[in-house]
C-alpha cells in the first residue's frame, strides 16, 4: 500500500482489466502435483526470517500491496532496473520499501526450488504465501492462498506514477480509487488494519500535524490529544530517518487493538486484494532470478 511512507501501509488498486479472467484460475493447492509442500517451505523460511528481525512482517506486508498495485499481483516490483531500463523498484515511491521484505521472497524461492525442482513455482506466488505467513507470525489470521499467478515479462518506473495514493488522500478519493477498481469501502478499512503492523517516518506525518492547509496548522480531522502526542513524537525540523510506530500499544502485534472485529473482513479483503491484475498460463512466466527476467 502507499502508505505514511516507512513500513505502514495505505491501500489503493491499480486498472485491471483483466480482473476476472486471471482470478478464475487461481485455485488452492495449485502445486498439489508439482511442489506438494511449497507452502511449509515458505512458511518454514518466513518463521527464520522472523526470529531474526521483526522487520520481516511489516517490509513483506508492503512489498505485496506496492506489488499488487502496480500492474497485478505479479511480482515486478523485484525486478531490478538493468540495461537502461529504470524498473518499478527504482521509482521514488518504491525506495523505501525495506530490503527484508525482498531477502524473504528470495531465500523462500531459492528453498523451494532446492525441494521442488527450478521453474516449478513463481515468484508472484511464493509473495504472496510468504504475505499471509507474515501475518500468522504477528498474530494475525491465517487463511488459505489461491495460487497459480505467474511472474510478469514487465516492470517501469513509469508505471507506478499514480498509482500509488498520496498521505494526503481523503476518504473520497481512496473510495474512488478503490471502487475503479473493485474494491469496496469495507475492503479498504479491512486491509487497512494491516497499519497494526509497523511504522512511519515523522516526514509523512509533519504535514498534517503542523501545515495542514489552508490553516498551515493541525489537521482538525485528527483527535487533537493525538496530534499533541504525535507532535511530542515528531517535533518540527525532526530528522528525516525519525520514525513512529503506527499502532502506539502493540506495535509488533496483529491484533484488534487498530480495529475491532475485522478479522473475517480482512481476510476476505486480502484474497480479493491477491486476485487484481494477475497473470496466468501464456500471460507470464516463472522466473529462475525473482531480481530478473529470464
């Protein structure tokens, strides 16, 4: 998701045309033949990655939803920028999208295909089975993935331009953003109890707590004593690298503490949120370098 910025994230969807038609053949156990036991070799990897840094969780988190939202759930995002062309990675929104979120789809993919054989399971797909493992370990709701994208032949900076949402975004244009796109208003506030997870630079937060427009002062959409604590937090000229966490109680915790009772809401908001603008059969490939094309 675009997000405050850091590892917190706000939700937007990008055009898919091909919504239905990819998301039908998506299926559960779609490796039941191939890599029987790919989900227990990512989920085995995520949980190392864990145990090593937190950062896992929310950085795996944001790398899945700024995937999704440029060009489909098709792992472009991780290619990296070569021969002249500046790929999605490199565009400034992309930059700061921690490299943890990055190492566990490489190091789950490279396990995979020690087990299962190379070219058997794509890069899309273990994103996006290594998401909802990240979730389960923070706390969260395990569900079950549908599988079966397969890795895009594409990725241009220029395409993220605008489809990312800014922090400025009202409630409207999220609405709007997330109705062109077949999500509704309930999907937005479900996916966004991912912001349980992780934090945000004080750089995105200044300007709605000190030149919010046209007052140039608090945003008064904000609860005052929470911009107080916010601005003791981040106070004016702050060091850009200063960050806070988004959910001040239980940063580290998928819990209800964000939203109450939005578990199921979330669930099914994430599976929907997995199905935009995936490629299938002849649509891509998979790749042997998740960072490259083939």
């Amino acid at each position: 998701m675009g997000k405050f910025n850091g590892y917190c994230i706000v939700i937007c969807m990008i055009l898919v045309l091909n919504f239905d038609l990819g998301s039908a053949q998506l299926r559960q156990n779609f490796y039941g033949s191939t890599c029987r036991n790919v989900e227990q070799i990512v989920r085995g990897v995520v949980n190392t990655k864990f145990q090593q840094t937190f950062v896992t969780v929310p950085a795996t988190l944001r790398l899945f939803f700024h995937d999704c939202f440029v060009n489909g759930c098709d792992a472009s995002v991780m290619i990296a920028s070569s021969g002249g062309n500046t790929a999605e990675k490199d565009h400034a929104d992309n930059l700061s999208l921690a490299g943890d979120g990055f190492d566990t789809v490489i190091k789950a993919k490279k396990a995979v295909d020690a087990q299962c054989g190379a070219n058997k399971v794509s890069c899309a797909d273990i994103l996006a089975m290594a998401t909802r493992d990240v979730v389960v370990v923070s706390g969260g709701p395990n569900y079950p993935v549908e599988l079966g994208r397969r890795d895009g032949l594409v990725s241009t900076a220029s395409s993220v331009e605008g489809n990312l949402p800014k922090p400025t975004f009202n409630l409207n244009q999220l609405n709007s953003m997330f109705a062109k796109h077949g999500l509704s208003q309930a999907d937005m506030i479900a996916l966004s109890a991912a912001h349980t997870l992780g934090f945000s630079h004080c750089t995105k937060v200044a300007p709605r707590i000190y030149n919010f427009s046209p007052q140039k002062a608090v945003d008064p959409s904000l609860d005052r004593n929470y911009a107080t604590q916010l601005q003791g937090m981040c106070p004016r000229n702050v060091d850009p690298r200063v960050a806070i966490n988004m959910d001040p109680v239980t940063p580290r915790t998928f819990d209800n503490q964000y939203f109450k009772n939005l578990q199921q809401a979330f669930i099914t908001a994430m599976t929907k949120l997995g199905r935009v603008g995936v490629k299938t059969g002849s649509q891509g490939n998979i790749r042997r370098d998740c960072g490259a094309f083939n």
